[in-house]
C-alpha cells in the first residue's frame, strides 16, 4: 500500500458503528492519501456530514445504530454522482447492491478488499 496521489484530492465520508473498526479503517484510508476522511458512527452524524459538504466517495456500513440501515442514504448519494461502497457483515444484500451498481464490501473485510473496492468505485 502506498500514499496514492490519485486519491490526494479526493474526499471520503465513512460510515461504521464500530469504534475500533472505523478507527482502524480510518487510518488506512488516510495512509491511502485521501485528503479528508469524515467518519460517522451513526447514520445521523452522516447525514449530517453531507448536508454540510459534498464528498468524492462513501463507504457505509449498511446496518448502524438502533437498527437502522445506510440504503437510502447510498442511494441518494449515488443520485448525486457519489460513488458508494457498502458494507456488512449479512451479504444477502451483496448480489441487489451489486446488481444496482454499487461496490459491496463483506465484513470482515481486508485492506486489499477495501483498496480494490474504491479503485472499482472511483473508476
């Protein structure tokens, strides 16, 4: 892994409910050379997030706080032109996401997984 320049103009939001996940995540995403990552724990700090700024990339985890799910808001966002990538740890939305268009991530996931994914979202 190295610092991508591609990626150095390039805003991400992150969406986890897992502390240490989104932590670890977040590290890698910056290592990566991304210029600014936002990470939200909760889907309202999310939504929140973007009604503030428009990002370059979303990578959310699909089921977050209180059993609450991330769709519409990937939805949306890809509306707009924003790659997303989702994530979970129940694939049997993988096929419909994938189908739809969108990058899908099963939980765990690898750094390389992650890295392949946003390569396959940003192009």
């Amino acid at each position: 892994m190295t610092n991508s320049p591609f990626y150095s103009d390039l805003s991400v939001l992150y969406l986890e409910d897992e502390p240490l996940i989104a932590f670890d995540t977040t590290d890698f995403l910056q290592e990566l050379g991304f210029s600014e990552v936002k990470s939200a724990y909760k889907l309202k700090s999310a939504e929140q997030a973007i009604s503030e700024k428009t990002f370059d990339l979303a990578i959310l985890d699909i089921n977050v706080d209180n059993n609450q799910t991330s769709l519409l808001l990937g939805s949306q966002l890809a509306g707009e032109g924003i790659p997303v990538i989702f994530a979970s740890g129940n694939s049997f939305d993988a096929e419909r996401l994938r189908a739809e268009g969108f990058e899908f991530l099963d939980k765990p996931f690898s750094y390389e997984d992650l890295e392949s994914a946003i390569c396959s979202a940003l192009t």
